[in-house]
C-alpha cells in the first residue's frame, strides 16, 4: 500500500491508509531515496518495479469501476480475499467497494 502522490509530490495525501493487521510499516520520502536510486541502479530497478505495480493496481481498481456492478467488485473481492469477512467491518467493506453499508447489505442478502 502506498500514496503514491505523496512520495512523489511530498504534499500530503488525502488517502486515508488504515491498517487492520499488525504491520511492519516503512515511511519514504522521495528527497531521500532519489540519492540511492542514482548510486545503486539495482535499487532504482526495484522502485521502478514498485512503481509499476502501484500503477496497474490503480488501472486495476479503475476498470472495476467503470466496468463492474457493485455486485461484482464484492465478488471479485471474495475471491482475491476469502476470509475479508472475518477481518473487516462491513462500513469498511462498503467504503472499499464505493457504496453505502446498506447497499452492501441488499447485495449480501441477495447471495
């Protein structure tokens, strides 16, 4: 998980990033990598593979939106995390998907 716009802008990011798990947690701030990234050519390749996996997350997440019913994005959610249920409240479950607890609920009570 990251901001991504905050790495790179060194603003504040107006994501909130919530951890629900215990977590190691590493804090970067762009001023202080670009330095090792143009020392160590190995370490700039894994940035940039970080990048790029961030971004076809984003482009992942974006498709569901445009392209998936609310009903399917909690699908796909199921899927890729089985046991979500067990770990995270429901509010947080509906703030993910991009609709209201109660929303999720008439499509719970469907299945």
């Amino acid at each position: 998980m990251s901001a991504i716009d905050s790495l790179f802008t060194g603003k504040p990011s107006q994501y909130n990033i919530e951890i629900l798990e215990d977590s190691v947690v590493w804090s970067l701030q762009y001023h202080k990598i670009e330095p090792v990234f143009k020392k160590c050519p190995g370490v700039e390749r894994l940035g940039r593979l970080l990048i790029t996996n961030n971004y076809l997350l984003l482009d992942e997440r974006m498709k569901l939106f445009a392209f998936c019913t609310a009903e399917e994005r909690y699908e796909r959610l199921l899927m890729q995390i089985p046991d979500i249920l067990k770990k995270v409240k429901l509010g947080q479950i509906a703030s993910y998907l991009g609709i209201s607890q109660e929303h999720l609920s008439r499509i719970r009570a469907r299945k």
